[in-house]
C-alpha cells in the first residue's frame, strides 16, 4: 500500500524541540502581561454568546504569571495536553476580549487556531492510549510529529479558507477583476482617517498604494496571485521543499500586504518560519554536516 501523499514529516527531535520552544517564544509576546480596561461595545465570539469577561483585566496579571512556567513545560514537551489546553484558553480569552470593542484584529486567531490543532491532537492522542505506557521515546516522538503535523494542517487551513471565502463571494475571476478597486478603496480610506484628524498631508498611504491605484493591472495581477497562493496553500503539506517554499512566499506575500494595507502580520510570519520553513532549513543543515 502506497503512504498517504499527504502525512508528517519525519522531524527529528532537535526539529522539534525548535518548534516548541520558539513557538512558545511567541506566546510569550502573545500573552500580555495586562489588558486595557474596555466597553465590550461590539461583542464577538464567547462575549458575543453571553460570557462576561469584565474581570479579564484583574484577572491578566495572574494568567500571564502562571503561563511561564506552563510555556517552560510545553517547551519540554511535557503535559502536551493540559499545557496546550491552558495555552489555548489564555489566548482565546485574549483574543475575544481585544476584538470585542468593534475593531477587528485577525493576529491573534493564526496562534489559538495553532493551539487548538494542538489540543485536540493531544487528547485524542491520550483518549487512544489511556491504557499504553506513553513514556516511551518513541511514542513521544510520534506523537509530537503529528501535533507539529497538525499545526501545519492548522495554518495551511487558514489561508484555503480565506482563498475560498472570496471565491464563494465574488468568484474567482470575478474577485481577481474587482482586485483593482481595492488600491482606490484604501486610498479613500485613508484620505477620510487625514481629513477626521485635521491632518495637512492628506496623501496619506504608500508609495505602492499610489502605484496601484495609477496601475489598476498590476492590483489584479498582485492580488490575483496572492488569490491562487492561497488557495493553494495545502500543497505545503507535500514535504519539506514545498514547505520551505510556501513559507517564503506566503510571508513575502504578507510583506506586500504590510505594505499596502499597513496591516500587521508579525506572528502569523513567525508561524510560518517556525512551522514551514524552520524545520526543513534544520534537516538540510544536518545533511550538510552529515549528521544522521
């Protein structure tokens, strides 16, 4: 029987013992140490069904203390389960809480999809062999291969869906010719932002947000292609070269959009090195020294 075209890579330890410790690096940055005082004008997700998160403020100190060492255990792969469980439920709470004021922050949502992979993994992984002895090298190898796989599964899912969304709304072609209105779209938002603040530059926006909206083409081009990146991100998920390769291109994709729509994309391209790209740069390193 032929294996599964698409399946975990076989990582080694040092693979990933990397992930982990610099994925926890960024929750790190991810977690604050406190949260603004806000009204929840525009609930969304668990606030949006009800759940009062108003002692989320007092309460951020204390979470972020016992993340550390919760984040030093996971780094040692130890507890995958119950730390990545702490970890996910920190990060929601976070994430809900910052987006339930009317603005929309999607920067969190990579990492709590990242974790939730990750939870659901782990405990299905113990569910399966709640009667087996797991403290066995190899079956910690194993099991920490398919939650570095799944974590994969998790961002490559992110961007397929988006790539979907658009198509479902406008159609392929059709979102790809509407890609020229967007320059001018973000041009005139970013004149109303200079004209509500009684700003005297009124030029407001980049040079690349001038030059596409004076090239209406090289918007459909850029974005088009940004389109089909998109939906096919999966093909990450082939093996190491197509995961070196899709990693570069989506971050230099999210550097184009930085740009243009001066948006923040700093951890969805630190996941993207940690995941995608990091892993294959360390296998062909060892190959390079020989080592096994």
């Amino acid at each position: 029987m032929k294996p599964p075209i698409f399946r975990p890579q076989e990582h080694s330890r040092i693979e990933l013992v990397a992930m982990r410790v610099l994925f926890a690096l960024v929750l790190i940055d991810v977690i604050p140490t406190g949260v603004t005082v806000q009204e929840l004008t525009m609930p969304v997700g668990l606030a949006g069904m009800g759940m009062d998160l108003s002692w989320l403020p007092k309460a951020m100190p204390v979470l972020k203390a016992l993340s550390w060492p919760v984040l030093l255990v996971y780094a040692l792969g130890r507890l995958p389960a119950l730390t990545t469980t702490y970890l996910f439920a920190v990060t929601v709470l976070v994430g809900t809480y910052s987006n339930s004021n009317g603005s929309i922050k999607h920067h969190h949502q990579v990492v709590s999809l990242i974790l939730l992979a990750q939870v659901l993994w782990h405990w299905w992984w113990l569910a399966r062999h709640r009667r087996k002895d797991l403290s066995h090298a190899d079956d910690a190898l194993v099991r920490d291969r398919w939650a570095a796989f799944a974590s994969q599964q998790a961002i490559v899912a992110a961007y397929v869906v988006t790539g979907i969304t658009k198509v479902a709304t406008s159609g392929f072609f059709g979102w790809i010719k509407a890609a020229a209105n967007y320059p001018v779209q973000l041009r005139k938002t970013n004149l109303q932002a200079a004209y509500s603040r009684a700003d005297v530059n009124t030029s407001a926006g980049s040079g690349l947000e001038s030059w596409l909206v004076a090239h209406p083409a090289a918007s459909n081009t850029m974005l088009g292609a940004g389109l089909v990146l998109e939906l096919g991100a999966f093909l990450a998920l082939l093996g190491r070269p197509w995961s070196f390769t899709y990693g570069i291109l989506l971050i230099a994709f999210h550097a184009m959009n930085s740009v243009f729509m001066n948006l923040n994309f700093r951890w969805h391209n630190q996941c993207l090195f940690i995941f995608l790209i990091l892993p294959p740069m360390i296998a062909a390193s060892r190959r390079v020294l020989g080592r096994k």
